[in-house]
C-alpha cells in the first residue's frame, strides 16, 4: 500500500522536529538533495528549468503510462536548492495527480521553512511546488 501525501509529510515533519536548530535542519536538506537520484542529462535542458528560481533546477515528470501516478527527476546546480526539490518530492512522487492537485504542501510551514529561508529561495521552493502542481494538472487532463 502506497503513503500518501499527508502520511508523507508527516514523516518530513517527524525527521525535522529531530533537530533542535537551523544549522542542522540545513545540513538534513543538504544530505537530502546529496541523495537524490542522478538526473538522466537528456532531461537537463532549458524546458525542464523551474522558472522562478534563482539557481538553475530542472524538473521532469515520469507520467506512468496508462497510470494517475507521477514520479519526477529533479536536479539543481546549488546545494539548497537541490536539497529542497529532494523534499517537495519525498512529499509528492508517487502520487496521483489529483491529490497532488488538492493537497498543499502544509510541511513547508510545518518545519518552519518559511521563515528560515531566504525570500529569492522561498520563492523558487514556491515555484518548484507549483511547477509539480502544473504536471499533475497536465497528466488529469491527458487522463481525463
């Protein structure tokens, strides 16, 4: 049986409540994008590239054929940057496009990343969400 979104946050929420200050929450974000996936080079072109953020992140969605379900390759060129795209997506792959539509990502504010990021990177961490939103809007209208 497959976790889903809010399941999903909590435990982002539980492993950042471990740490009791920023500079480890930091370093947990920075171990979190050191253990994402390669991103295949064929995907790092200038159309995968999230637009509203300051570093470069390039985001692909894998539409399972045939299923509501969406996993993403996602990489980026600074170290925060491609720790956070690694948490929105242990929060949203896997998921149907439809609870990745209705679902906001409630963790963010959750373990307090609103207010301990910088505002050009809370809104790039804004734009990878909505991005992902986009892709899921796209794979209900295919589906539909």
């Amino acid at each position: 049986m497959s976790t889903n979104i809010k399941e999903k946050s909590q435990n982002i929420i539980n492993q950042f409540n471990k740490f009791h200050n920023w500079e480890d929450k930091y370093a947990e974000i920075i171990k979190l994008g050191k253990e994402l996936p390669e991103m295949p080079e064929e995907f790092m072109v200038d159309g995968n590239k999230v637009k509203g953020c300051q570093s470069q992140v390039w985001l692909y969605p894998d539409m399972n054929a045939g299923l509501d379900s969406l996993n993403f390759y996602a990489t980026s060129d600074a170290l925060i940057a491609k720790g956070l795209i690694a948490l929105v997506l242990k929060v949203y792959n896997g998921s149907s496009s439809q609870e990745i539509m209705t679902t906001p990502p409630e963790f963010i504010n959750e373990i307090g990343l609103q207010n301990h990021l910088s505002p050009n990177r809370s809104n790039g961490l804004q734009a990878m969400v909505k991005q992902i939103k986009i892709y899921a809007y796209a794979l209900a209208m295919k589906n539909s």
